[in-house]
C-alpha cells in the first residue's frame, strides 16, 4: 500500500476533478488525481459556462484562455416551435455585478485540457491514467482508494479522497451515501452539424418549446469556423438507442427542427439518460464528493458542469485550509450544506421547471407560461432577478449565506 500522509487523492480527472486539484495544488497541498481511462475524455454534452464559473476560473488563468478559443453568448432565447421568438433574454444587462456578463460556449473537452495544463504546472500535482478506481474505504486516520491498472490492483491512501468520478462514482457507492432523486422516462440524444441556424434568427442559445418534442440549441466553436450547432431533443422510452442515433432517425428529427432541401451535415451524434439526483451527503468521514458524483440535473439551462465547477472552487478552498490546519475538519460539512443547499434549490428545482416549461401540451397552461415570461420580461426588476437566477449569480450568492 501506498501512502503519503499529507496529500488529497482526486478521483476523476474531468474539469471538476482537475479544477479541485488545481486549487488545492496552488495552495501547497500535494495531490494525487488518478483516471480510470488512458487519456482526457472527449465528452460531447456539456459546453455552456455562466458568469460566475467565468469568476471561479478567472484566477487559475482558465477563463482567459477559455476567451482565446471560446464564443460569447450575450443573448439567449426561449422560443416556441410555432409561435418564433416568446422572450429573448440580454445579459448585458448584468454588467454592472460580473465581468463577464455573458454565457460562454467552449465545448467541456476543450476546457479540460486547459485545466489540466495548468495542473501539470504544479510541482505538488501527480496524474495518473489508466488508474480505475474500485473501492474506497477509511479508518480514523486515511482513506484509501483501490484502484485497476494494467500492473495489477493497487491500494493507495492519503489523508482526504475526493470523488469526481460522475455520476456513476465509486467513491460515493463505496462511502454508503445515497443517491436521492429519480430518473427521467426520456433520454436526450445531441446532433451537431455545420449548417448555420442564426440567419434563421436563432440566437446562439435557444430552447424551443413543443408538445410533441421540444428542443435546445446551442452554437459551439468546434476546433475553429464554421463552428458546430448542437441541437437537443428528448427520445420517448419506446425508443431504442440504436434507432435514435440512426443517421435516418437524426435526420428526420432535424428536418422537423428545420426543413431544409438537403439532408444536414452530421458531425456528431450522442445519447444519455437524464437524472435529477442529489447525494445525502457530501462527505462521508473522509470521503468527499464532487461534481457529478454529488448531483445530476436535466441540461435545460446549463446548471450541471457549473455547479461542480462551483463545488470544486468550494472544496478546494475548504480543503486546503484543514490540510493546512488552519480551520476544524467542521469546514468541510460547511462545504456540504452550502453546495447541497444551492443544488436543491437552485439547480434541481430551476432545471426541472425549466424542462416542464418547454413540453407542456395543455395549450392553456403553455399560454400561461408565456405570458409569464412576457411579463417578466418587460418588467426590469423581474427580469433582472430571472437573469440573476439562470445565470446561476444567485445560486452562487444562496450557497454563500448559509453558514
């Protein structure tokens, strides 16, 4: 067994595990971030970044290298697929409270190797890949993480394991703590083409409300122009995967997302299961969760990676003061109430609304909810505090007040 006694070991080397790492290491914590597969993954869901993570990141250098090869988004959309544009959301507006009032899109596989970059500049940071964990375990004075390679398995211990391994983690199975919420009958299937959607007045954030089957529309850079659009739509259970990511079936879906003449240049196509859950606890003795790990969220508004992008700031901060000694291990179920709070409260329930808003098929109640947006939108206090809520500005400020 191996064991460093002053170390944190990381599991999962995404942006949220690496982030962690990264604060940490810039603290004068040793860290250790093992990963289960040989290399940074290519994931192909998340890409859409809220002011506050801008902030969060700002000073580890990632958001400025984020601007060289990202696209800002200052206004975004909620439409309905026959109606056009209900309300078109500026951000601009929230100048006066963030430096970057804007959404920000760099695909998530974009980001993590600039993270990680960052990471491999710090003398106190170790990655391994090939590293898979399979059990986690502690007593009164380590943990330990249990971990596959191709030299066989090996246990490897330290004073604090934090588990961003996503949503399937075997940091928190392992630490008994429960994985509450439930699962989504749908699943979401992503095609990303080249054809442009903005001469078509799509702003490069849109979500599409329909009865029948809603979308989501979002513009990414790709690796340079024309850049990439990915389009969301919900796949009903009797569905298989295979036929959903057909070539047919993606492009019957977007052909009734747009009719065109020809058939649309497909460079990507995706499918996963939605969850709305959220773990019991943070932190299990010396086990801490993060990121996926921690909570899932439908993607309707973009909450998901920032959140763990929130968490990871959180923690490192936290974690770093009680390596430190500096601050009663309580610090960290501070951490726990005040992530967890803001989850529930802010990602679950905005996420989960937002998502009902755009498949309601009783016309009197979708006519209710655009109304509604209407109103918030041409009343300045009201849709300053909407933008303040989508932007995740107050989900920030929520976590922040409890104590």
């Amino acid at each position: 067994m191996s064991h460093t006694p002053d170390r944190v070991i990381i599991v999962g080397a995404g942006p949220v595990g690496l982030l962690t790492a990264l604060v940490l290491a810039k603290q004068e914590v040793p860290v250790l971030v093992l990963e289960a597969e040989l290399g940074l993954t290519h994931d192909l869901r998340a890409g859409t970044y809220h002011p506050p993570s801008m902030e969060l990141m700002a000073p580890y250098g990632i958001t400025e290298a984020m601007h060289r090869i990202g696209i800002r988004v200052p206004r975004w959309q909620i439409r309905d697929k026959r109606e056009g544009v209900i309300v078109e959301w500026d951000l601009s507006t929230l100048a006066d409270i963030t430096p970057y009032p804007y959404r920000f899109h760099l695909e998530q596989h974009r980001l993590t190797p600039i993270i990680y970059d960052k990471l491999r500049e710090c003398a106190n940071a170790e990655i391994r890949f090939g590293h898979e964990a399979i059990n986690a375990g502690q007593d009164a004075d380590a943990a330990y993480v249990v971990v596959r390679t191709k030299q066989g398995d090996e246990r490897l211990s330290a004073p604090w394991v934090v588990g961003a391994d996503g949503g399937r983690s075997t940091i928190r199975r392992a630490s008994g703590v429960e994985f509450e919420g439930f699962t989504w009958p749908e699943r979401f299937v992503v095609c990303s083409t080249t054809h442009d959607f903005e001469p078509h007045g799509y702003a490069f954030n849109a979500y599409i409300a329909d009865p029948d089957e809603w979308s989501a529309i979002f513009k990414m850079p790709d690796a340079g122009p024309p850049g990439l659009w990915r389009i969301v739509f919900p796949v009903q259970p009797d569905e298989s995967d295979e036929t959903a990511l057909s070539l047919e079936r993606c492009q019957w879906r977007m052909q009734g997302f747009l009719a065109r003449s020809e058939p649309y240049a497909l460079k990507y196509r995706s499918i996963y299961k939605v969850h709305q859950r959220v773990a019991s606890d943070y932190r299990a003795g010396r086990l801490i969760l993060a990121g996926d790990a921690a909570h899932l969220n439908n993607p309707l508004g973009a909450f998901g990676l920032n959140g763990g992008i929130h968490d990871a700031v959180n923690l490192g901060e936290k974690l770093a003061r009680v390596c430190r000694g500096e601050v009663d291990v309580s610090e960290l179920d501070r951490y726990t109430r005040q992530r967890r709070t803001a989850n529930i409260e802010q990602v679950q329930a905005v996420s989960i609304q937002n998502k009902k808003r755009l498949e309601a098929r009783d016309p009197a109640v979708r006519q209710e909810n655009f109304d509604e947006l209407r109103r918030t939108a041409a009343d300045p206090k009201a849709a300053r505090e909407f933008l303040l809520t989508s932007s995740m500005i107050e989900s920030v400020r929520r976590a922040a007040a409890v104590s």
